[in-house]
C-alpha cells in the first residue's frame, strides 16, 4: 500500500493521513486562512485536521514518511505543554 510501514508490522499512513502530512508542511501560517485551505483542500473541518494530526504524529509511519515535519511538530507540541504547565503554577511537573 504505502511505503511508509516498510512491512515493520507498524500501522501504515492511510491516504489522508499522508495528506494531512504534506499539508501541514506547506500549510498557510495564518489560522484563518490555514482553517480555509484544510476546508478546500482535504474537505474536512479544522478540529478533525488537528485531533488526526495529533494522532498522525505519534505513528513510526509519519515519522518514517516525513521525519523532519514530525520532529518539528512534536518539539512544538511539547513547547505548548511547557507554557500550559508554567501558566497553570506547575513548570517543574513532570522534570
């Protein structure tokens, strides 16, 4: 199906994952119009882009598929945790 798996046994990236991928590398940097394009171009709404994009990442195929992208998202999911934790009074949860 894809090369993403290798026959590792791992899941595979499905055709939209894959697609949700190579968005989120040329995705606009505005939200508005970031939130227009997923509309026009994967035909789904921008919370179903974001809950499968958290999923995507945490698959070895992604990371296979495009490893810098996955990188880059995860280093940025853990910042937004960072700064969640600090505002909440808790910077030192979880160190």
């Amino acid at each position: 199906m894809t090369s993403a798996g290798e026959g590792n046994g791992l899941e595979e990236l499905s055709e939209m994952d894959q697609q949700i991928l190579d968005f989120e590398a040329h995705a606009p940097k505005a939200i508005a119009l970031k939130e227009k394009a997923i509309r026009a171009e994967l035909d789904i709404s921008p919370v179903r882009y974001h809950q499968r994009l958290n999923v995507i990442v945490e698959l070895p195929a992604a990371l296979a598929y495009n490893p810098v992208l996955v990188k880059r998202l995860l280093r940025k999911r853990g910042e937004r945790e960072e700064i969640r934790r600090a505002a909440h009074g808790n910077p030192d949860e979880e160190h």
